[in-house]
C-alpha cells in the first residue's frame, strides 16, 4: 500500500496509486482519506487514555511525566499512526477485502 518502509521518516506517507499485487485503487474518491483523520484521533485517544491510566495505577504524582510520556509517545508514533489510520479507514470504508492470494 505503501511506496517506501516505515523507517523512511521522509518519505512515510507516500502511498501506491493502485496495489502493486491486485491493481485495486487505494484512493477510491478524491479526498478520501480525510476521514482517515478521525481514525487516527482515535489511536491517539486510545494510546493516551493506556498511558493516563498506567500513571494512575502506578501512584506517580508528578503531573508533567504523563504530559512528556504521551507527548513523547505521540511525536515517535506519528508515521505508525499515520498509517493504520489510512489503512483502516479503507478496510473500513473502501470496500476492499484481504483475500491471500491463491495460486
């Protein structure tokens, strides 16, 4: 689905036109993956939610290192956000299927 790996901070987001396997197009409609926006807002709620509640069981009081850990988890967790966010969002809404290929 993706041009380069995620290791390619540069260049993460850069997405095939079509799959390089079944030649399904990956942008079903112009401005389809603005969608994909709320998608990664939830993996971001999702992640910061895990790590408020692994302070709040843990006992640690100081109020900034959950704000530096989620902010730090955050900025690292970008391209991965990225993504599975667009991914999703088409398995979602795309109309696309996994079928492993049979030969």
């Amino acid at each position: 689905m993706f041009v380069h790996s995620l290791t390619n901070i540069a260049k993460f987001n850069v997405m095939h036109k079509a799959c390089p396997v079944c030649n399904e197009r990956l942008e079903p409609e112009p401005g389809f993956y603005q969608g994909a926006m709320y998608v990664g807002y939830a993996l971001s709620v999702a992640v910061t939610a895990f790590v408020f509640i692994l302070v709040f069981v843990l006992d640690i009081q100081s109020m900034w290192l959950p704000v530096i850990i989620v902010s730090a988890i955050m900025v690292l967790l970008i391209p991965v956000n990225y993504r599975y966010s667009r991914v999703l969002y088409l398995y979602m809404f795309g109309g696309i299927q996994y079928s492993p290929k049979t030969d």
